[in-house]
C-alpha cells in the first residue's frame, strides 16, 4: 500500500514536471549519498501507516463478519455504457469503481438491474471498470474491520544550489498538493485467492510541514528542502478464509399438551 501510494505521487510528480525531473522512492543513505548525487534530486517516500492512539480517538469504525468477495474488470470502449457482472449464486454487487480508485455512487453515478451495471455516462476508452461483488450469506472465518489510519508521507529535494533547492521544493510541492485532490481510494496488491485484502479508503492529503537543512560531504554542500504530508482515511482490512465452524440451526418447534 504505501508503494501504490508513493507511485501514484511519482507518477504526478514526473506528469507535471516533464523530462525535467526524474523522483525516485529510494530513499538517500547520508551526506555521502548526496555528494555523489545529480544536481537535482527528488524523492518521494512513504514512510508508515499508523492508527491514532485509542484513548483519543474511537479509531475502529465497524467490524463486520466476514464473506467471500471478489472482484471483475471491464475495459470501457468509449460508447458502452452497460457492463453484465457474473454475480453467481447469492452474489450482491457491492461496489463499482471507474477508474480503479474512484468509487461510483448508485443512483448518481450508475443504476444496477439484476447483475446489469449500467453506468449513465459511458466511460471513455481504454478505461477501466470495477465491480466487487460480495457472496452474502456464506459464513467465512475471518472479519472485516475498518479503522482512521494516517500515513506519513515526505518529498524531498535536494540541490548543490540554494535557489535551484528552493525553486524546485516550491514547484514539487505545488505539484503534490495538486495531486492530492486526485487521490482516489487505494488498495494493497494481494493475491485474490488468499481471501486478504488491505484498501485505504477516502483518502485526503494535506501538508504537515515544511524543513530546510543543509549538509556537506567530500567538499560538497547539499541544499536539502523537506515536505512532510499527512495522508488520512479509513483502513479497512478484509480476512476471509475457509468456511466458518457449523452452527446448529433450529428447524422446528412442537408444542405438545
């Protein structure tokens, strides 16, 4: 999760800046690093997710009995805008996502008739749609479980030059906040078969600080400019494995006199 969340960082950083920058998430070592570094050097690291401390904050939402759920893809041509999910027995279409990331809302977004999502605006093409569809009704060992997390998340940049330092902390930081706004729900890449998953959910980026330091190394000064962002949302950790232990079911009651 926290390498989908510095790509999609990565990814802003180099759209709004062009060859002119090259970010990397690997993290700087020291000052000996830096000395033999470029003139310029981005990094964008994600650094923990961590949940609020209990005794100030309610932090567990909800915690549900577990199901199966699974997900299924369509790629959009541009002009369809009806997408026929493969429920199965006792399926029920939770959630629809365009792109992966940005949940739809029913009744706004899109209309559902029997396994039949019928988007009202087609997506364009190339794009991809989302269905997670959720077997009720079959009892799974496991829980789903939803928590306030925060992510820390920092950009760094580091110059020979102050200026160049300064002018570039300004532009990436700029093109950060930029990218927040687009910061769609994000989900840990899991094997589906293992009945795990790790989404962060509503997802909203706001800056927490802003530092300037300077270090030397081999007669070399580096400038260093250091943006800290918080990343707050809803953690929700899905665990659903293997069928739940039977329970007796009681089927008939008799009166008798």
């Amino acid at each position: 999760m926290l390498t989908t969340l510095e790509t999609h960082f990565l990814n802003a950083l180099q759209a709004a800046n062009g060859k002119q920058l090259a970010p990397s998430s690997d993290p700087v070592a020291g000052p000996e690093s830096l000395a033999a570094a470029p003139d310029v050097l981005i990094t964008v690291n994600a650094h923990r997710l961590q949940f609020p401390p209990p005794a100030t904050d309610d932090v567990v939402l909800s915690r549900a009995p577990a199901c199966p759920i699974r997900t299924q893809q369509f790629t959009a041509d541009g002009t369809t805008a009806e997408f026929r999910v493969d429920v199965g027995i006792g399926g029920e279409i939770l959630e629809v996502e365009s792109p992966p990331g940005r949940t739809l809302r029913i009744g706004d977004d899109y209309s559902l008739e029997g396994s039949a999502i019928k988007l009202f605006r087609p997506p364009p093409p190339a794009a991809a749609v989302v269905a997670m569809v959720a077997v009720r009704g079959t009892p799974m060992r496991g829980y789903v479980l939803k928590r306030l997390c925060q992510i820390e998340l920092s950009v760094t940049v580091s110059a020979g030059d102050r200026k160049l330092a300064e002018s570039w902390l300004n532009q990436v930081l700029a093109s950060t906040l930029a990218a927040a706004v687009d910061l769609g729900n994000i989900a840990a890449p899991m094997p589906e078969d293992l009945g795990v998953r790790l989404r962060l959910l509503h997802p909203e980026c706001e800056l927490a600080g802003i530092e300037r330091s300077v270090e030397q190394a081999a007669g070399k000064v580096r400038w260093i400019g250091l943006a800290r962002f918080a990343v707050r949302g809803i953690l929700e950790e899905s665990v659903a494995v293997g069928s739940a232990a039977p329970q007796g079911i009681i089927q008939r009651i008799e009166y008798r006199r």
